[in-house]
C-alpha cells in the first residue's frame, strides 16, 4: 500500500485555540481523508509546541507550574480534535514528550557533527510575538509586521548559531528540483525571493539562567535550544526518527517521510510560518543529512469582519465557542461540527485570507446546508420512498480529483454544490414525482437517476463532511421515509 504523510504546524500553548488553527485542521483532514479514500495508508501529525519565552512567561504570570500549565492547555488543543471532526487516528505530538526530546538531541548532534552550529556573541533585534529574529528588511518603521503593537527586543550575549548562510544554494537547488515546492505559487516566490537575497545564521540556544524552559543543549547543560529549533522537529520525531525505543521502526520512517532521492513529506502552514517550514526547517534537514520535505501548502489568515483577529479587539473566534453557539440554535453536536467544517473548507479560500463572522455562518448554513443539501437530500431520498424505489449501491473507487490533487479544497466543494445545483434544475425540468403517476417506467428511471447522482456527491463529501456523508449512504440503498435524515435544519439568524 502507498504510505502519505501529512502535517499541520504545532500551536504553541499560550493560548486556547483559536478559529486560524481550526482551519488548517481541517484543511489537513480533508487532504488526509481523500488520500485515505485513493486508498493510501495515512500518517496524520498534529499535536503542540510547548517551549519557548512566550509560555514561560504566561506561565509564571498565571502563577503555575510550567508542566501543568502546558498540560492544562495541551489537552484543550486534543479535545478540539472530534468537535472538528478530525480522523480518530491522528498521531498528537507534544514537545515536551521524552522521545522528542531525545530526537532533538540527537538531531542536535548531527547538525554539529556535520560543521553547520558554531557558538558566537551577537546582538538582534527580535520579535517576542514571532519568536523569530528580524532583520532591517523585514521590519516596518522598525516594527514586526505581524506584531506592529509589539516592542522589538535588543538581544545581546553568547549563543549557539546554525550556519543558516551555507546552505541558500542547496535550498536554490531545492526549489528548482521540485518547481511546485511549495503552493500557491505567489508564496513559492516569496520564499525563492528571501532566500535568494542571502541567508544570515541565526541564533539556535537560550541561556537557561534567562530562559529554562527548553530542551538541553548536549554537551551544555548552560543552554537551550531555540523554540523553532526544538519545535520543527517534530515532524520526524513522531514518526520515531531520533529514538531507537520507538515502536515506529526506521524502516517506516523512510516509507513515510521519504528518501533523499524521493521525498514524501506534505506540510501545511499559515502564511506566517512560510520562512520557518520551507526555508529553515528545510536548511535544518540539509544540515543534518536527511531527506527534505517534498511539499508545503501555505494559507492565509481569518480575518473578523474586515479586521485582523487580536486579543485587543476581542473578535479572536473559539471554534469551541462557535460549535456551543451552533448548539444553541438547535443543532446536534454532528451538524454544528459539519456546518464549520462547511464553513471552514467551503467559504474559506484554500490560499487567501478568508473572513469569518458568526451571522455570516449562519447564512451560510441556512443557504448553503439546510436549503441546499439537506433540502435536496430530502426531497430525492422522500421521492424514492414514496414509491419504493431502491438503488443498487455498486462498489465504485473514489476517482482522483483534480482540484485536490491541487489542493484546492474550496474549488472541489464549489464543484459539488454546482452538481447539487445541477440536480435540482433537473428535477424542476422533468418533475419526476408528477411524472411516476403517469408513466412509471419514466418517473422510476428519474428517480432511480437522482439517487445515483446523489450517490455520487455524498461519496465526494466524504473528506469534507464525513459525518453528513455517511448518514447519506447508510439510507441510500433502500430509503424508508422513517429513516430519511433530517440533515440540517433552518436555524434562526
């Protein structure tokens, strides 16, 4: 069986998740689910990045004890996991687990071994928000563009460096080898232009008297690695790399994550991540000796009402919050859940800033789910029990898709809904319901018809709204009007 790897980036735990993180999860669900529908083996990655001066901090102003409070936090993210519906076998890594740890150090080592750590003073300005350091180019009126209300600390003292500058000709030669590295392509352009106007090292430890929260460097119990560092990481310690105590063998490791020569790897990320994942992640791996990545999708951010979601304005969406408000209008738990992921993969561009308002939601559940699929579910399951209409289910494969083989998530559902649309007029045209009362074999034909064709979108559903999908096809066979599901009723705005 072909192995597909894929993963989502690591929410650090200084805060509840919030709806930008609930979009790329499912987002990677879907990619996952039709992969899995091909009929590939899928090893889904997600879990939490839990070191770093940002969680230090809110630990100590929240006044617990820092593995508490990253627990406390870590399970909300784990929770999330079915209130979006995601596939019940996703791998959930934690960075403070032992054996990523154990992979840091080892990969540590490798990197050091192969010439690309050296240890220096240095001075930097640098973004808490990001933790990442900024160079002048980067910086608007000297300010983060992401965090612009957040003051640039002046760094200065003696840490450990990875020799980011070697290695822009092997990521050139990268980016050339594999010309869809990463999409969409405006965001493949960005990253070839950064990295082809020179790359500067750039600081990989922490002093821990200043910052111990953080996995020991080897060989110097006085430092820290870099949360980036610690945290990119992840995507081969939880396939076991690192750690011969692993029940995931090295073996499939490779078949996973790749070879140097056929890399496997799939990554997703928000747009603020493109510089660590397809550059410096990338410059990691080279360093180490390992296989690079073979693809990353990028996309972009949710924005509330126009404006830019931040704790100050307090428009941050909760998915937790919104599936209770969904609740609260009526709805079961499985229709709040398929209604965001509607929103999430349907409304939401795969690549551009998308907006979210919860009135906006509503009018598109009511639109788009309840008079759309539901009403049209219902009136073709309706048509087929009045009459005693069954519809043989053969055995069909799930077809490639062309729009997700391009990931285009919100492109292959606008195609479903035109189908559905498609549907409808043809039952206006033909009126199959009149139509059986005067001519059987016709009306029957008809029927018989919309139920294959409704057969066929739910199977497209499948990676979308997989619980909507499957109460579609438990009654499709033979519907009965008893067991006719009302899928998702109106609800008030």
């Amino acid at each position: 069986m072909n192995k597909f790897y894929i993963t989502t980036t690591l929410p650090y735990v200084n805060a509840p998740p919030h709806i930008g993180f609930a979009l790329e999860m499912a987002q990677a669900d879907a990619i996952a689910r039709y992969q899995k529908l091909l009929g590939k083996e899928v090893f889904f990655n997600t879990g939490t990045d839990e070191h770093g001066i940002k969680i230090y901090q809110k630990a100590l102003e929240s006044d617990k004890e820092i593995q508490a409070y990253v627990n406390e936090y870590a399970e909300k993210f784990k929770k999330l996991m079915p209130v979006l519906g995601i596939s019940d076998d996703i791998h959930f890594i934690r960075t403070t687990d032992e054996y990523h740890v154990k992979a840091c150090r080892e990969f540590w080592k490798r990197v050091d071994k192969n010439g690309f750590i050296e240890k220096k003073n240095y001075k930097v300005k640098y973004c808490v928000g990001c933790e990442l350091e900024k160079t002048d180019q980067e910086l608007d009126h000297d300010k983060c563009p992401i965090h612009p209300n957040m003051e640039l600390e002046i760094r200065e003292e003696e840490n450990y460096f990875f020799k980011f500058s070697k290695l822009q000709k092997q990521l050139l030669s990268l980016y050339k080898k594999y010309p869809d590295f990463v999409v969409p392509d405006f965001r493949f352009n960005e990253i070839k232009k950064f990295v082809g106007n020179g790359l500067q090292d750039f600081s990989i430890s922490r002093l821990r008297e200043k910052m111990p929260w953080g996995v020991p460097v080897p060989g110097d119990e006085d430092h820290v690695m870099y949360v980036w560092f610690d945290a990119l990481i992840n995507y081969i310690s939880t396939l076991g790399w690192g750690n011969q105590q692993s029940a995931i063998s090295n073996q499939q490791f490779e078949e996973f994550w790749g070879t140097k020569a056929n890399p496997k790897a799939l990554q997703i990320a928000g747009k603020d991540n493109l510089r660590q994942q397809s550059a410096m992640w990338q410059a990691m791996l080279l360093a180490a000796g390992l296989p690079t990545s073979r693809q990353i999708i990028i996309h972009g951010f949710i924005n509330s009402g126009g404006q830019k979601m931040s704790k100050s304005l307090g428009n941050v969406a909760d998915p937790y919050a919104i599936i209770h408000q969904l609740e609260e209008k009526g709805l079961s738990n499985e229709q709040a859940t398929d209604a965001l992921r509607y929103y999430l993969l349907g409304e939401i561009s795969t690549f551009e800033d998308g907006d979210y308002t919860f009135e906006h939601l509503v009018e598109v559940y009511n639109g788009k789910l309840a008079n759309g699929l539901g009403n049209l579910t219902s009136r073709i399951l309706k048509m087929a029990a009045s009459n005693s209409i069954k519809y043989q289910v053969l055995s069909i494969k799930y077809k490639e898709n062309e729009n997700l083989k391009q990931y285009e998530l919100q492109k292959a559902m606008q195609e479903i809904w035109k189908e559905m649309g498609e549907l409808d007029e043809y039952i206006q045209k033909n009126e199959p319901f009149k139509t059986i009362k005067t001519d059987r074999e016709k009306g029957e034909a008809d029927i018989r018809y919309l139920l294959e064709q409704l057969h066929h979108i739910a199977v497209k559903l499948q990676p979308f709204l997989p619980q909507t999908s499957e109460k579609i096809l438990q009654v499709i066979n033979e519907p009965k009007l008893e067991n006719i599901p009302k899928l998702f009723p109106r609800i008030e705005a």
